[in-house]
C-alpha cells in the first residue's frame, strides 16, 4: 500500500543550498552518519511480520467507517491535524496552524482502505486547539465481486475535533465524524473520545474510543465500538528515538438491521510502534496484527461453512436493512473463517 503525506504548520530544520565545498560539509557528513540506524529499525519492523505459509487470498477486515489507511497510527505520541482520526486529544500537542494530506492507493486487488484525505488544525493556545477534515473514503474491493460491498460503500468522512488541556502534560479530546454516502448522511455521526497524559519525559500514555455511530443505532452500516490505547517509550527523554506497545479491540453488530444492536467483541490486536527522528529526518513504522477473511480461490467468496453465497461476509453479515439472513429454511448462517495475523508491515 502505498501513501503520500504532507504537512505543515511547524517551522522545518533550516537548510542552506550552497553549492560546491558547503554541500560537503563535516556537518552534512555527520548527520547522513546519523541516519544510518534508521535502516536498522525499518528492518526490524518488518521483520516482526511472518509471511504467510500459504498462498490463499485473504482479505483484512477493516470497521465500515474507518478512515484512510494509516500508514501510522500514533496515539501516545507525536500529535499533527489528522489526530482528529487517531487520537483528538494529540491535538493539543500542534502548534499554531497545521495541515495533513495523506493519499492511500493499496497496490492489491484484495486491500481495503484506499482514498484521500486533507486534515487542519489550529491551536492558538490558551489550553485548547480545534481540528477539522475530510476524506473521500473507497472501502470497497478493487476486484469485480466484492462479497462485502453492502457493507463498504464509497462514501465521505468529514471530522470536527476539539481538545482541551496541555500538550505537554495532559489532554483531553473529542472529534465527531458524520459520514455521507452519495451526498446523504446515511446514520447519526461517529464520536471519537481520547485523552494522552506526559507521564514523564520519558513516556506518555494514550487512548482512544470511537462509537460509531454515537448511539450505537446503525441501520445501512453496522454499529461498532473501537477501543485503542498505547504506551510511549522514550528512552533518551526527548522524541529522538520512540518505542510504544498498543491494543485494540473492537466490538461488532453482526445482525445490523435497524434493531438494537447487539455487539460481539472480535478479540484483542496487538500492535508496536517506532520512530528515529533526527534535525527534521525520521523514519516511523508500525507492525500490527490484524484481522483477515480468506476467500475461496475459486469463487473469491468467503470460505464458510455456509454452501449459500448469500449468507454474508467479513467481520458482519452485509444486507439491505430487514432482509432476511437465513441460508436456507429453518437454518442460521455460519460465520466466515476469519484470522488474525500480523501482516501490517510499514515506514515513512
């Protein structure tokens, strides 16, 4: 998957393009010399990710209303104005006006999470900041047949956030989301609540919950509960060198049909999280595990007990609102065969 990113809002490193003698300097030298180690964590990173011993299609089930495909997911850390998606509360930590691009194009035909998005932010001081985005998300399958394409529409994320507190300290943060599908909201707003607390300059500790929607009331896309927390490790007391230790678990309506939910927990996904930075240079990975669908090589549909190609599939059963899921008379489906594995692998 590949991802370009742009920011602003904090003054870069100055750099000076002098030609001849100067572009040589003991200084430039020394500081490609200090680059070196960032290779070294790239490697590491991905080498934490096992290949899989096999060649069967598998298909990472993503929540219906997450955003674009992070490449980092940093919640304990570094705060910029795509925060508002991750952790509002690292809002706190920007100064003045920032802005994020961050464009995802996923290089398989079986990868979820490609789209656009712009984020901003201003934090004019006094203990609060405020963020705001939008993103133009397309969840579905590259591939002809999406067997989940009810449930992972194209559709728009907008995102308004606010946080209170210092960021260099502690901070609390709110963000809602309201999502449009062909121009129309198709439920009530997703709500995102964090906070991030500077234990001491040598770790921090975040969380974050998203309720979407916020009254857990989904009718043409299931509810969920997502619950995300992190650890940040610094150990030379300054953001050089970052090691953070995360989980996540999420909670699903499986039977989504504008009833009350009832939602089932999809177990707990561990994740890890470095960064090098060096006189504005760094390199950031991530490793996490994630859930998966395998699909029949075949059929390219979700391999289940369930011989009936209409009995659903991925995390949730997709279908228009109060239609039956039945996969024959008297009978209930089955769930697909899901995983979990550790297949996220990524820098930048």
């Amino acid at each position: 998957m590949g991802a370009a990113r742009a920011t602003g809002g904090r003054p870069a490193p100055r750099r000076h393009a002098e030609a001849g003698a100067r572009a040589e300097s003991p200084r430039r030298g020394r500081a490609g010399r200090a680059l070196a180690p960032l290779a070294v964590l790239a490697a590491l990173l991905c080498a934490a990710a096992p290949t899989p011993a096999h060649a069967q299609p598998a298909v990472e089930s993503r929540l219906p209303t997450d955003g674009v495909g992070r490449l980092i997911d940093d919640v304990a850390g570094e705060g910029d104005a795509s925060s508002s998606e991750v952790n509002p509360a690292l809002l706190s930590a920007t100064r003045g006006l920032d802005l994020v691009v961050l464009g995802v194009r996923a290089v398989s035909d079986y990868a979820r999470g490609e789209g656009f998005g712009v984020w901003g932010s201003i934090a004019p001081g006094f203990g609060f900041a405020l963020g705001f985005g939008v993103q133009s998300l397309r969840p579905g399958l590259r591939a002809a047949s999406d067997f989940d394409r009810a449930a992972n529409p194209a559709l728009t994320k907008l995102s308004f956030a606010a946080s209170f507190g210092d960021g260099r300290k502690a901070a609390v943060g709110v963000a809602t989301h309201p999502i449009l599908v062909d121009g129309q909201r198709v439920r009530g707003a997703d709500l995102d609540v964090g906070f991030v607390a500077r234990l001491t300059n040598f770790a921090s500790l975040g969380a974050r919950a998203r309720f979407a929607p916020a009254s857990l009331e989904a009718d043409a896309l299931p509810a969920t509960v997502s619950v995300l927390g992190e650890l940040a490790l610094r150990p030379l007391g300054r953001r050089n060198v970052e090691l953070a230790a995360g989980v996540r678990s999420d909670f699903i309506d499986r039977e989504f049909a504008g009833t009350r939910p009832e939602l089932d927990a999809l177990g707990l996904l561990p994740r890890f999280r470095g960064a090098l930075r060096w006189q504005g240079w760094g390199l950031l990975g991530q490793v996490e595990q994630v859930r998966v669908t395998e699909l029949d090589p075949a059929t390219l549909a979700p391999r289940s007990a369930c011989p009936s190609s209409g009995c659903g599939a991925g995390p949730w059963r997709s279908r228009p609102p109060g239609t039956s899921s039945a996969c024959a008379a008297g009978s209930a489906p089955a769930p697909p065969m899901t995983r979990s594995t550790p297949s996220r692998c990524a820098g930048g």
